[in-house]
C-alpha cells in the first residue's frame, strides 16, 4: 500500500478472541490487521482487552464498507455462541500518510512453540540445534500461530507426527499448520478454506519455507473435497464449535480408521456438545487441552 490518506479501524477486543475479530475485520481493501494500541499516545486497553487496527484508502472508505464491517462485527457472537463478543464495534479516524500495511512488523514478534519457531522474512538469529524455523509474515488470513487454538494444534503436531504422513487441515486460514506438518515430515498436507485469500496465503507461505511440493490449498469448504480426498492419516481442524459439530461427520469419514485428529476453535460453553458430535462420529476422543478460553480434542478415528 501507498502513503497517501488512510483510515483507521479501530476495534476493542476482549483477550482470546483477537484472531477470530482480526479475520472478521478482514474484509475487502482491510488487506492487513495490527495488533495493539495505535501509538503511545493512546490509552492502554482495558484490563481482558486488546486493540486491533486496520487501515483502508480514502478513496476505498465508504458508507457501505463501514456498514459491511459493522455487520461483520456484530454478528460475531452468535457465530461464536459468546456473548462476551457482544456489541463489539469500529471506530473510524482518518489519518495522517503512512506505510500502514507494514504496521503490523511494529507488534508481531518471533515465538516459540515447542520446536517450531515462527519468525518473519529477513530474521537473522542463529536457531537452536532441533528448531524448525517457520517464515511468516502476518497478513489477513487467520492463523499466525499466536491465538490458543492455533498454538494447541502446533504442539499436537509436534508430538504425534510421523514422517510420511497424509494430513487433513480443515479451516486453514494462513496454512501455518499444514505448513508446519509438511516441516516436520508429512508427505502431504491439504488445507482447504472459504476465506477468498486463504489459499492463494498459504501457497505463498508453503512456497516460502520450501514445501510447497508437499502442500494444496483449495478456496472453499467441505464441497471442494473430492471422493480421492479420503484415507488421511491425521486431521487439523481449528473451526467454530458449531460448524465442528455439524461437519463432525464428514471429517470423520476422511480420516483413517486408527488415524489421529487435533480438533480445535471450541469455547468452554461449547465443550461437552462438541465433544459429543465428534464421538457420535466415530472420533473417540482420548485427551482434551484447554489454553484459556480455548478448548482441544485430541483422540482417533474408531476402527470400525
């Protein structure tokens, strides 16, 4: 993006939910979220809060984007089945020139989970031994690995990945975990996604830490699995509980019979319904794994 007359999005999100809010917010020329308070200048978040910012051209700001966006935002909680997502809403400023598309480099930071350290392009330091280095860049698509549910499925891998393996990654946002998978061994890993710029994010990603041999990404849900896309031997899916719950079927039916599954995206008050879907599915579950509000079901397809 340029630098020339911007506006900024701001919205006050309740701790947990960032990225589900940041992949709402990101619609349309809203090509790229940051995360924390605009400048020192402004007030620190309330205690359980964190600011997220987007920003959009002057000659792209309209009543109609900022009546889409507001939509988006409002009808979070009930998607979500949270009411602390409640009346969440956007304030708009316009602003002063500003390369804002890099602004997200002034918070985003290299983490660790496990293993796997994911850090943006140009990161010089030198690895431990036994790291696997992850090149991200943060942009709109979900998952850059810092919410809970993403960094549960990253140990989960970590811990139950053998080389050759197939692996299933439903909601695939950024494709950090089917990217993951592939760098840790797995022969093929296919994620799949109804946000319009996932696919093309995440070949991207694949493509810049030297597996996109090994990774497919289709733009779509359950509908863009073909009759081949069966007999994976490990799934990923971090999905809104509802949509786990009445999918829950269809992702058994890919997996193995005996195969492993990391399911995640599930609230406290969607745990025992969850769970329920999956096991009436035939996904016998052998561990849950919670991480603040975030909840993990990790367990194998029946075989039977």
């Amino acid at each position: 993006m340029g630098a020339s007359g911007w506006t900024e999005i701001l919205v006050l999100v309740p701790a947990g939910w960032e990225e589900l809010v940041a992949d709402a917010l990101a619609h349309g020329p809203c090509s790229s979220v940051a995360y924390g308070r605009p400048s020192l200048g402004t007030d620190p978040p309330p205690d359980g809060f964190e600011y997220l910012r987007a920003y959009v051209p002057e000659g792209e700001d309209s009543p109609a984007l900022r009546a889409e966006l507001e939509t988006r935002l409002g009808g979070l909680a009930e998607s979500a089945g949270d009411e602390e997502l409640a009346g969440i809403a956007p304030r708009f400023r316009r602003l002063p020139p500003e390369d804002y598309a890099e602004s997200w480099k002034k918070v985003w930071k290299p983490f660790r989970v496990g293993r796997i350290c994911v850090v943006p392009s140009g990161w010089d330091r030198a690895p431990r031994e036994r790291d696997l280095r992850l090149t991200l860049d943060p942009r709109s698509s979900f998952g850059t690995g810092r919410h809970s549910t993403t960094r549960m499925c990253l140990r989960a891998l970590q811990e139950r990945m053998e080389p050759g393996t197939r692996v299933l990654d439903a909601g695939t946002g950024s494709g950090i975990l089917a990217v993951a998978a592939a760098l840790l061994g797995a022969e093929r890993a296919l994620g799949f996604d109804l946000d319009p710029e996932s696919a093309a994010q995440a070949s991207e990603l694949a493509a810049k830490n030297g597996v996109a041999a090994r990774c497919e990404f289709r733009r779509g849900g359950f509908e863009v699995l073909g009759a081949d896309d069966v007999g994976f031997d490990a799934l990923l899916a971090n999905l809104y509980a509802d949509l786990i719950q009445e999918r829950a079927g269809e992702l058994a039916e890919r997996l193995r019979p005996g195969g492993w599954f990391a399911v995640s995206g599930c609230p406290l008050a969607r745990r025992d319904d969850t769970r329920a879907a999956l096991e009436a599915a035939g996904l016998a579950v052998e561990e849950t794994r919670s991480r603040g509000r975030w909840w993990t079901f990790l367990g194998r397809r029946e075989l039977r």
